[in-house]
C-alpha cells in the first residue's frame, strides 16, 4: 500500500523514525512512543498538517514522501475496536493509550486507524520499533507547496 506523509526538509530523512510523536503526543500516542503516522491520501496527508496551521503560518518547504507499507503488515483496527471519543478534540487518554499498546505489543508494523478529519480515509500508524520496519520503501521525495487558498 502507498502512504503518504508531509515532514519539513530538516526531518525527512528521519521521518520512520517516530521522533516527533515521541516528542509530541499526538491523537494516537502519549508522549515517549514513536510512532509515524502517514496518509492513505496525499490529501489526507496534507488536510493532517493543514488542521494545526491558521492563516499566518501557510506551510513552506514541506517534502511530500511516498512510501510502501507491505499490505501483510497493515492491521485494520475494526469499527467495533475504535476506542471511545476517537475522534474528539481534545484527544482522549483512551484513545492515545491505543495507540501506543499498539506499538508496546508490536504485533503488527502498521494499524490503519479512522480519520477524524476526513470521514471515511484511514491514516495509517506505523510502529518504527517493528522489525518489518525496514521492509517500509521510500519511493520518492519531493517538494511540495501549499497553494494559500487553501487557508483563505
């Protein structure tokens, strides 16, 4: 499966690497667990970055990455499985300890999780202490620039 993920020039080449989410908890992961999360979009990818920016801070000099998840190692975290509030702000306790079992355990590299922001997409977790980690491709890098109407 191609996914998809936005990181600033200086974090590109770490970007399976989790080290943002480690140093930020984000909706799926308390701060301390690495954790990558990617798009199954490039506009969820892009919608991901765009929900935490306001109209002064239009996004510069992002790098586009795609990657290839191996499809055997993508974990569909079942409707009936989704913590409660998974999709509230401000992000749940519940919902952030999920996540990070789902690294702990390291059963799977991949959980494909609901998208709060874009009903119906899945972001997809990848769990960077996972051996299959290095099974994960980069198939290109490249520039990307946010048209400003977006944010207008």
């Amino acid at each position: 499966m191609r996914a998809y993920r936005l990181s600033r020039p200086e974090y590109a080449s770490t970007a399976l690497e989790g080290i943002g989410a480690k140093l930020f908890p984000g909706r799926w992961n308390r701060k301390g667990v690495a954790m990558v999360y990617l798009g199954e979009h490039v506009s969820l990818a892009m919608l991901e970055v765009l929900v935490h920016m306001n109209l002064a801070d239009v996004p510069a000099g992002h790098r586009l990455q795609t990657f290839e998840v191996p499809d055997g190692e993508i974990y569909r975290l079942p409707e009936s499985d989704w913590p409660d509030g998974w999709n509230e702000l401000p992000y749940r306790d519940t919902v952030r300890e999920a996540g990070s079992r789902f690294v702990s355990e390291g059963r799977h590299l991949a959980m494909a999780v609901p998208s709060a922001i874009a009903p119906g997409e899945r972001n997809i977790l990848l769990n960077p202490l996972h051996p299959a980690i290095a099974r994960v491709a980069l198939v290109s890098d490249q520039p990307l620039a946010f048209d400003g109407r977006l944010l207008t």
